[in-house]
C-alpha cells in the first residue's frame, strides 16, 4: 500500500492559496533546465534524482502515463499538497513526483505553473492551451497519452434526439460551457451551435439536466455518461453524447509537454523518460487494478469534492479503451502526433485567436509546439487499434 501523509484539507478559498503553495514549496528539487543527471546504469539515469509531472486535475486514470511510472507499494502519497511520489519502476534510482492539479494549483492552467515552478520538467497541455500562449510563455509537447480528446456535449435523450452537433443550433436548448473555452468559438463559426443559446455560466454542476430542463452541458464521456447513471438517482439513465473532436475541433488533450529550453536541456532524459511514459500507461491499460486502487484510495485521502469510485475507475479505463481514445498514433507509434493533423489545428488556432485580443507568436508553425523525436517507435498499443 502507499506511504500516507493523511492530513484533513480545508475548505474555499483557503485550500487553493494554502495548497498552491504547498505544492510549490514541497519538493526539493531543483530547476528543471538546469538539474543534472543522476547517472548510473539505470533505464533513467540521464534524468534528474528526482522528475516533476504536473497534472491538470484531481488523480484520475486518464493520468496514468504519470502514475504508473510508480510501483503504488512503494508510492507516499500527500494528500495535502496532493504529491504521489515514488521510485521509478524503470530506475529505483530516480523519484518521481506527480503532482496533482486544481485547487493543488489554485485552478491555474498547466503552463503558468511551468513558468513559476522551475522545478517542474513536464505538464499536461491542450495544444489550443499552447497555441494562446505561444508568444509569451511557449511550450512543446513531447508525449500524448490520449489521441482523441475525451471532451464532449451531453444531453438528456428525452429531451432531444440529435443525429448531429449541427442539430443543437437548431433546437431550442441552451448550451452550457465554461467560459473562455475556445472550442465553443469554433463549433460557432461552424454552425453546430447559436451564439444566442450558449451560456459560458456553467459550474461544472449537472443540477439542471436531471431537472429536466431544455440544455446541452459539456463534460468528458470519460465521466459524466457513467455519474448520471449511477450517481444520480433522480436521473438514473443514460445521456446522449457527441464528442468535440468530431466536429473537426481535434486538439491533443493534456499533451506531455515542457518548456522549450527545458526540452532541450533535457533532452537525454526525455529520450527515456518518454518511452517509459509510454511503456508505463500501455501497462495500466492493460492491466487496470492497481493503478485504480492507488488513485480511487489517494482521492479518499484528499478528502474533497472530486472522487472516484472503484467502478468508476474501472469505467474510464473501458471507455479510453473501448472509445479508442487511447490508441496508437497515425504512424502506429503510441504517444504520437500526427503532423498533418498538428498543422492543420495550428492553423485553425491561429485564425480563430486572430478575432480576439490574444497574440500568438509571429510565424507560429505545428513544429514549434510538438515533437515526437522522444517517442519509441517500437511501443505499440494492440487492444487500442
């Protein structure tokens, strides 16, 4: 079982400052760019003593690329500053330090952190997150463990029986989203959805859709298709769903990637770090339980409003199977970036961004913001295909 620092978290307002600043205070390790190998013969010993991996979110098997890294008999785990770190099932030598995001990180996306935590060498980073802020705080992917993104619209089918997204725009339901989100733009300008029917208000709560009222809400099938069944006894059956990356929006979702000059500088590492990452979430699709377990328990230590069920875990590593959300790339390498696929959202990025106030980089190209030179050609993902 995991090492636990269990100690009870706040609530508000509190738990995201006093969080944030644990979790940029808890670990000792040094800058990224400028830590040197810690040698030896192992399978990472041109990597750091210790790596540091910022994810997005509260602990969940989409972020098992990072998690299986460590054996869960060996992993601590503090629930506080929301870390589950251990030694590399690859290399003992090196210590890997997950890090959790959300109120861990006061809800700031991944690339600001990389900014002011030079500790952290990789964070998980939608390509349309990169492209925004390309100019003045650049990243480049180097790993995807998702080749579809999970993300999705949902509705109630007695309510609407849409073939198509192009059919929400002529229907009467409100569409809910977070605002800011930009692929809402895009499914905009395409027709599928009404700029008068969207609502950016949207908090993340289902309340409305099992009262019955006439809306669209945006979620992850990965999640909400199953807590509406299962969770919600005054709803209690299944939604209707069409994913995002349908409509032609299809980013790389929480894409392993790093600051440029930290890319480079550690660029021996990453030629191991990566194959690891892939080898590490092909074991956990694979082989499911423990990784479930490890996370499905540390959620219960961290005590807060986002948790996972056993059967739940085990539903989301079904569906980024069964959904081939988790796949081999183009090229039938796993973790890898299609060029024309990269190029072409790029672009769509770029235009899309050039109607508001956001500044891209000048001469933004697809090869500023993705590599696959890291990746090993070899690994390959059967059940995915």
């Amino acid at each position: 079982m995991p090492h636990r620092t269990r100690i009870r978290l706040a609530t508000g307002a509190a738990v995201a400052s006093a969080a944030l600043l644990l979790t940029a205070c808890s670990s000792s390790a040094p800058a990224a760019q400028d830590a040197e190998a810690a040698g030896g013969d192992g399978a990472l010993g041109a990597c750091p003593s210790t790596v540091v991996l910022q994810t997005n979110w509260f602990p969940e098997p989409e972020h098992s690329a990072a998690y299986a890294l460590i054996d869960p008999a060996t992993a601590t785990i503090d629930a506080d500053a929301g870390i589950y770190s251990g030694p590399a099932i690859a290399d003992p030598d090196i210590t890997v330090e997950v890090r959790a995001g959300g109120p861990f990180i006061g809800f700031q996306q991944s690339t600001a952190l990389l900014y002011s935590d030079d500790s952290i060498m990789l964070a998980m980073i939608d390509t349309d997150e990169s492209v925004k802020l390309s100019k003045d705080q650049p990243t480049k992917a180097v790993y995807t463990p998702l080749q579809k993104n999970p993300q999705i619209l949902f509705w109630d089918p007695e309510k609407y029986d849409f073939a198509g997204l192009s059919d929400i725009a002529a229907s009467d339901s409100t569409v809910l989203y977070f605002q800011g989100a930009t692929y809402m733009d895009y499914l905009i300008a395409q027709g599928d959805v009404r700029a008068d029917q969207v609502d950016g208000s949207f908090d993340g709560s289902v309340t409305r859709l099992v009262a019955g009222e006439p809306v669209v809400m945006q979620g992850y099938i990965t999640q909400e298709p199953h807590r509406l069944k299962y969770d919600f006894p005054d709803y209690g059956r299944d939604v209707d769903t069409l994913l995002i990356a349908d409509s032609g929006y299809d980013i790389y979702p929480a894409a392993w990637s790093g600051k440029p000059e930290v890319i480079e500088a550690q660029s021996d590492c990453l030629a191991q770090l990566v194959p690891a990452m892939q080898q590490a979430q092909i074991d956990y699709m694979e082989s499911p339980d423990a990784v479930n377990a490890a996370l499905t328990d540390y959620l219960v230590d961290i005590d807060q409003f986002f948790q996972i069920s056993p059967e739940l875990a085990q539903n989301v590593h079904d569906v980024l199977r069964d959904e081939a959300l988790v796949t081999d790339g183009t090229d039938g390498v796993f973790g890898s970036f299609d060029p024309e696929r990269m190029e072409r959202m790029t672009g769509v990025l770029t235009d899309i961004y050039s109607g508001t106030d956001v500044e891209v980089a000048d001469g933004l190209v697809a090869d500023d913001i993705y590599t696959n030179e890291f990746l090993d050609t070899s690994i390959s993902y059967t059940e995915g295909k």
